[in-house]
C-alpha cells in the first residue's frame, strides 16, 4: 500500500506534464517550463529518450562542441536499450539549469518491477544541451564537457586526460603506449594514435565524466572505440584490457562474445591475465554438478560472466593458433551485426573448428586442457 502512495505522490510533483507511466520523460515541478530555452532543451531531451526504446533507433544528434570527434552516444554503456530491455524503464527530469549558452538536465532513470514496492533507480544522468545561435538545440557529449577542465598529457601520440593535480608517470604511459603498438604490429591494425585515455580515481568520478551522477554499480573501465576514448577508475596509466579494444576498434561491430574474448586474450581481465582467468574458470567448472551450454553462456554475460570471458577468450586463442592474428581478424568480421548465439555457434564450430566436435559440445574440455598447459 506504501508503494502506490509512493508512487501516487511522486507522480503529483511531475506538475501534471508527461506520463509516470509512459515513455516520454516526467517533468518535475522545479523545472521552469516557462523559460524558452528550458523549453528547446526538453524538446530536444525527449527525442534522445524515444529512441531508448526502439532497437534499431540511433539519435544522431550529439555534438562535440570542439570538433567532431566525439559524436557516439556515451550514454549507450549506462542505460538499457530496445524493447526487450527498456519494458519497465521510466525517466524524470529533476531539473533544467541554464547555464551560459547551455541548460543542464539532470534525469532520474528508473524501472518499475511487478510486485516490487518502489521503483528502482538506475541512474541519474547529467546532460549539457547547447542553444545555438541557429536556433538549433544539441545533446553534448558529456565526456568531453568534463574534460574541459583537465589537463591533457601526450605520450607516443596517445593523450592522458588527467586532473590537474595529477602526477602522469611517464614510465608507465610509455609502457602502455608499447603494449598497444606491439599489438597493432601482430594484428596489422592502425596504431593508438589520436586515442585518449581518461584517469579516474574512482568509478563514481568515471561515471560522473560519462555524465553520470548516480549509477547502481559503476564499471572500473569503459572503453568507446569509435571514438578511440578510454576511461579507467583505477588511478594509473596501465589497462590493457580496455585498450585492447581501442586498437582493435575496427572490430567494435562484432559480436560482444569475442571482442570481448579478444580484449581477454592479449590483455586479461581487471586483476587477472588470461592464464590466471582461465584458471580460475577451469575451478568454477570443477565446483559444478550441472554443465550449461556455451550458448546459454553467450546469452547471458552478466550471469555467467567468469565463463563469459574466459572462454571467449580460450576461442579467440584457438583461433590465433590455428590462424595467427589474420585468422582471428576473419573471424571477428564474419561475427559482425546483431547475431545470435546459435549463428555465433555456427560459425565456431564450422568454419574453424579443426575436431571431431565443435567447440560448442567441448568447450568445458578445453577450457581445462588449455588450464592445465598454461598453468602456472
């Protein structure tokens, strides 16, 4: 009973504009709907949030307002997208503040689940949208409003974005400049030039330069390939995960499972490298009474995703031994688009699987195999 009165309530301060209950975003109260360049700066903010809820739907409309560099959407690694994924998703603009030639948005994100009390907050966003002169209102990119105020520090053509209290260590920028090129010299790729790597100090303060004042449980790393951005909450100059996926940018378009077991093969995890991952997977395999299917691990990243990664990146080492760094360049083109697992599957274990069975019928086999030979 609470929670409908909850609900009831909060939906009385929405000052009667939008719906609590559909898509377009509620308004709240404060929000000054009687000031014009509040008013173009909604108008714009609720285009962005109708294209939450179509899969196919890209909003084009974000600018860099100092080149054009950083044009992608930067909210797409925080919020859900499409049908499936937005069923319950609901958003609250808390307030609209003109600042100079900007308004700043701050929107509450929240899903209402059955049988729950209270909504469930997923996020509060901070969005700057810039009022032309032409009479044309634009989404910023908020990474690159909140590096206005930092220093830039270049190393090997790779630019460190840092507070401007920070001390860059240079040894460890060079380090992680020849990593980078070291790969881009085995794979044939383009280098890291032009790429940017952001230093946090926390995840609260990465989410807070992705324009994001509140998120449930931030990432320690988040990399744009496109726009060759990296952002890391660890504090230091070293991440060769998420670098890894800055030098194989041109491969951004194929299916997470195995750019994201590319970036585990040459680069680890978080705290683990690869050989130590694949132990620890190959320990979680020996705790199980029920095996899942590899497809089911696919399916599901964030359940399963100690096996996600490991094992996405065991195949990409398959791949690399039986093709070398051409071969795994193939595979990640012919996995590009929105695939299923089943045609992920297929290309596996018809097109490069070298056994009598396909990957997908012993993948828990190898994973203990290629743990035990790399072991330590």
């Amino acid at each position: 009973m609470f929670g409908v009165l909850f609900l009831l309530m909060f939906g009385l301060l929405l000052g009667g504009v939008g719906d609590l209950f559909g898509r377009e975003p509620g308004i709240m109260s404060r929000v000054d709907l009687g000031n014009v360049s509040v008013v173009r700066a909604l108008d714009v903010w609720k285009l962005y949030v109708g294209t939450r809820y179509v899969d196919s739907a890209v909003y084009e409309g974000w600018y860099d307002p100092f080149g054009d560099r950083f044009t992608e959407d930067m909210y797409d690694c925080w919020l859900p997208k499409g049908v499936s994924g937005t069923v319950d998703l609901y958003s609250v603009v808390l307030s609209a503040e003109p600042e100079d030639d900007y308004v700043v948005l701050r929107t509450l994100w929240y899903r209402r689940v059955a049988g729950d009390l209270y909504p469930a907050t997923i996020a509060i966003t901070r969005t700057y949208v810039l009022l032309g002169g032409d009479g044309v209102a634009r989404l910023c990119n908020p990474v690159v409003m909140a590096m206005r105020g930092m220093k830039r520090r270049s190393v090997g053509g790779l630019s460190y974005v840092i507070d401007k209290d920070y001390k860059l260590n240079y040894a460890a920028a060079e380090r992680m400049v020849a990593y980078c090129d070291s790969l881009s010299a085995l794979y044939d790729v383009e280098d890291i030039r032009e790429s940017y790597f952001v230093i946090a100090r926390s995840r609260d303060e990465l989410a807070s330069l992705c324009g994001v004042e509140y998120f449930a449980s931030p990432p320690i790393g988040l990399a744009y390939p496109k726009s060759r951005l990296m952002l890391s909450s660890l504090g230091n100059e070293w991440y060769p995960h998420e670098m890894a996926h800055i030098v194989f940018r041109q491969f951004s378009g194929s299916h997470p499972f195995l750019f994201e077991g590319l970036a585990v093969f040459v680069g680890g995890s978080i705290y683990d490298s690869y050989r130590g991952l694949l132990q620890k997977a190959a320990r979680e395999l020996r705790s199980r009474s029920e095996m899942p299917s590899l497809k089911y691990i696919i399916e599901h990243p964030v359940e399963e995703s100690l096996l996600y990664y490991a094992v996405g990146g065991l195949i990409v080492h398959m791949i690399f031994d039986i093709g070398g760094g051409s071969g795994v360049k193939k595979l990640l083109s012919e996995t590009s688009g929105n695939l299923s697992a089943d045609e992920i599957l297929y290309v596996i274990d018809t097109k490069y699987d070298k056994g009598t069975e396909g990957i997908s019928e012993r993948w828990n086999k190898l994973v203990m195999l290629y743990a035990e030979k790399y072991g330590y």
